[in-house]
C-alpha cells in the first residue's frame, strides 16, 4: 500500500472514495482530509467531508469542512443546507436559519427529502426567532402531503400560539397543549371545516386559559364570523393583556371596518408590547395617518416595511400615506414596487 505521506492527491483521493464507499468512514475521513491538505479547492472532497462528519455526529467539522465548499462555490445549495443544519446542531440558530434558507432559495427543492428537512427547520427557526405569521406561512407546504406526525403538530402548535421555543424544549407537561393546537392549526390550513370545528372545540375545552388559544381561535374565524372573532381576541386580551399579536389583529379588524379611531390604542399597546413585529407598526401608522398625524404614521409604516419587505400591504399603505405629507416621488416608488410584488406572487 502506498504510505499517506509519499501519496499525490490523485491517490488519496481515490482512496478516500474507496473507503467511503465501502463505509470505512474514519478511514475516509483521514484519506479527505490529507488529500485536501494537497489540494483545498476540490469542492468534492470538502462535501464529502463534511456530509461523513454530519451523518457521525461530529458538527463542528462538518461546519468547517462546508464552510470551505461554500468559499469556493456560493452556489452549493446541498452544502449551504447540510452546513445550515450543522449550525442548528450547535445551537448558532441565526446563522442556520439563514443558511438553510441560502440553499432553499437556490434549489435544495430540487431534492426531496433534503427539501422537506430543511423547510421544516426553516419553520421552527423562524418560531423560534419569534416571527411565528412567517412560521405558519412556511407550515402550509407540509399540508400538501400525508397526515402530521405527533413532532410536526407540536412544531406547528409553537407557532400558532406564539410560542418562541424549539420542539425539544416543550415542557413534558405542556406537549398535550401544543399538539391539540398543532392539530387544529393543521386542519383549518388543510381546508377540513368540519375538523378544523372538533379540534378548536377540544382545544378550548381542555385548554381555555392557555395562553393564545383564544388568538389562534379568533384568527380562524376571521373570514366568516369576524364579529365573534372580535371577541375571541377580547378574551385573549383578558388572559394575555400584552399579546403584541393579539392587539395588532384587533387593530387591524377595526381598520378594516374604517374605524382607525378605535384601533388606535390597541396599536399603540402593540407597539409597545412587540416593537420589532411588524404588523404592530402597520396598524399603528395607518392608525396614525387616518387619524391625522400623518408624519407619525409614516414613520411606522416605513418600520414596518423594514421589518418586512416583501408584504405588499406595507408598500400600499405608504405609497397611500405619501402624498398627504407631499412626498410624491416616494408615492411612485412605493406604487411601483406594490406591483412588482403583486405580479411577483
């Protein structure tokens, strides 16, 4: 056998694939690494690497051995997702999250089973990051498929109560609650009327003081009972008094109905409860502007916007508040991009 030290790198890495395939993976590791010591822009040898060290558990080498593949090639996506997942492993869940939505944006659905690993981790980074309306919007790509499993009806239960926490970090004696709202979250997105109305019964009888059952209960009404929706989200209030969503979804309904003069202390009290959500600076600087105070209102909206550019709801609002504060260009550019968005979805 020809000894590691006097190898080229066409050898090593022959070696390395010849180990890997016969699954004598600490052997393949050491024969990738010293090849790669011989040549670090073998993109190959680097994935790999990196996906042997994520199937053995060993995180932190797979971060570093991805983290050269991404280097030498931004457009990797398997390896801006296996690299995303080894981040959730080490608990640096910012930077996953933004990974794993690297890869996703540059194809990783073109493979399946790596999809839905990521668009589930997706969705659980973004609960716990606290953004649980970009959470729910990420759930519904699983409706599409077989029935939930227990772990996906609690991951999507976090969300729907406005829960910042992982799966892995649900109490033992708090899994019934976010189960029981995973489930009726999952059958009012699947369209199943008649199972969204057993599972929201079941969870306000075993669970009415939880907190955000009433919110999750309130938004499935919306559409069809808005008025009993109202005082869902009343209730909510009374258990949760600074529910930043909750106070924000009542603004919003009030806004709705043209009466920004009623929804501006709820929006203010959101504001204030949940600075950084921006549905909260939405409805607070349409509240504003509606009621007069035109340059205050534009400011929020324009937080909102930040806080979420791709809502065409935010564009709309400004491109409307704009010219009551004489800023007609901005009008125009806000107008603009509402319709790029609009055709874009």
């Amino acid at each position: 056998m020809v000894s590691s030290t006097a190898a080229t790198f066409e050898e090593l890495s022959a070696r390395a694939t010849a180990a890997r395939e016969s699954n004598r993976l600490p052997e393949a590791v050491r024969l990738y690494r010293e090849a790669l010591a011989l040549n670090p822009k073998w993109q190959a040898g680097w994935w790999f690497l990196g996906s042997i060290l994520y199937d053995t558990n060993e995180y932190t080498g797979c971060r570093e051995a991805l983290n050269h593949l991404v280097d030498l090639n931004a457009e990797a996506a398997p390896g801006w997702g296996i690299l995303g997942l080894c981040e959730f492993q080490t608990n640096q869940y910012p930077q996953s999250l933004k990974h794993i939505q690297r890869s996703l944006s540059l194809g990783s659905a073109e493979q399946p089973e790596m999809e839905k690993v990521l668009r589930y981790h997706e969705a659980i980074l973004l609960t716990h990051a606290g953004e649980f309306d970009h959470a729910i919007q990420k759930y519904v790509w699983f409706v599409r498929g077989l029935g939930p499993s227990p772990t996906l009806l609690s991951a999507l239960g976090l969300a729907a109560l406005r829960t910042p926490l992982l799966p892995q970090d649900i109490p033992a004696d708090q899994q019934d609650l976010f189960q029981a709202a995973g489930m009726a979250a999952f059958s009012q997105m699947a369209g199943d009327q008649a199972g969204a109305q057993r599972n929201f019964a079941t969870l306000l009888e075993r669970f009415p003081t939880a907190h955000h059952v009433h919110y999750l209960y309130a938004c499935s009404l919306l559409a069809a009972n808005p008025e009993q929706a109202m005082q869902e989200f009343r209730r909510e209030l009374e258990i949760t008094p600074s529910s930043g969503g909750t106070l924000s979804m009542l603004a919003w309904v009030l806004l709705n109905r043209g009466d920004s003069s009623a929804a501006l202390p709820y929006a203010r009290d959101a504001v204030k409860s949940e600075p950084s959500y921006p549905l909260a600076q939405y409805v607070l600087g349409r509240s504003l502007v509606e009621t007069g105070d035109v340059v205050g209102g534009i400011a929020h909206l324009e937080s909102a916007e930040k806080l979420d550019p791709g809502n065409v709801e935010n564009h709309l609002a400004l491109a409307a508040a704009y010219p009551k504060a004489r800023r007609y260009q901005d009008a125009r550019r806000e107008r603009q991009r509402s319709l790029e968005l609009t055709i874009a979805h």
